[in-house]
C-alpha cells in the first residue's frame, strides 16, 4: 500500500512538472537568435550602473517562421534590417518594414510573424536585469 502511494505521488509529481514545462514554453517555428553584444552598463546614469545590461541579438525569421504569445524580459528597442515583421499585440497588427524601428516594453503580450517570401532580420537591443541569462522570451502571465 505504501510503495502504490510513492508510485502515484511519483507519477503526478512528474506530470505536474511536464505541465509547468509546457506551459512555459514559447512556441517558435523557423527562427533564429544570434546574441552580438552583452554589456553590464555604466556611464554617468549611476541609477543603472551594474544592475542593468544592454543585450543585442539579431533574430532571422525564414518565411514563414514565427514567435507566438510571449512577453519579453525587459523593455527594448526592435530594428527591422530586412524584410516585413508582422507584430501582433490583441486585435491589432502592424507590418513594419526594412529601415523601421519600435519601442516594445517588454510586458505585453504580442506575436511576431514572417509573413513575406524573403528572410526577416531583426535586431533586439534590450535592457535586461545585470545576472539576467538564458532567453529573454517569455511566456505571458496566466
């Protein structure tokens, strides 16, 4: 009777743990992340000296590739490089185009598309906390 006991906490324990994992997971489809810069910022704004990082990646969508609901880490600035970038945040939708640029805040939910038939590449320029690692993409609240 107690080893049936183990066995059923054991077994809900480890399905309660691959819920948790699927549930914080951000679905991705044919996108690629590549980080060029990390710096721990200092300068004259002393507020922010060692407590904050600025983290640069560019991100390749091949057509077709998305990033689903997710918030991100910290606020930041979006470079379009090349390409059409198709955000998404409720019921509105903007495209932006090659040359373009937008504030995101990192807290609101929101979807990002390659909907056109070349490569899109963006850079990420983020301010994230100093010890922040890992992907700067995350799942939104429940």
């Amino acid at each position: 009777m107690k080893r049936a006991a183990i066995l059923i906490v054991g077994v809900l324990l480890c399905l309660v743990i691959s819920l948790a994992q699927n549930i914080a997971h951000v679905e991705t489809k044919d996108v690629q992340p590549v980080q060029r810069l990390e710096q721990v910022i200092s300068g004259h704004v002393t507020d922010l000296n060692g407590k904050f990082k600025f983290r640069v990646s560019e991100v390749t969508y091949q057509p077709g590739g998305y990033v689903g609901d997710h918030h991100h880490a910290g606020p930041g600035v979006r470079v379009i490089m090349a390409g059409e970038f198709t955000y998404v945040k409720g019921d509105k939708t903007t495209v932006y185009k090659a040359g373009d640029a937008f504030f995101e805040p990192g807290d609101v939910t929101h979807r990002a598309y390659n909907r056109g038939n070349t490569i899109l590449r963006v850079m990420n320029i983020e301010i994230l906390p100093a010890d922040f690692t890992g992907s700067a993409l995350i799942p939104p609240p429940l």
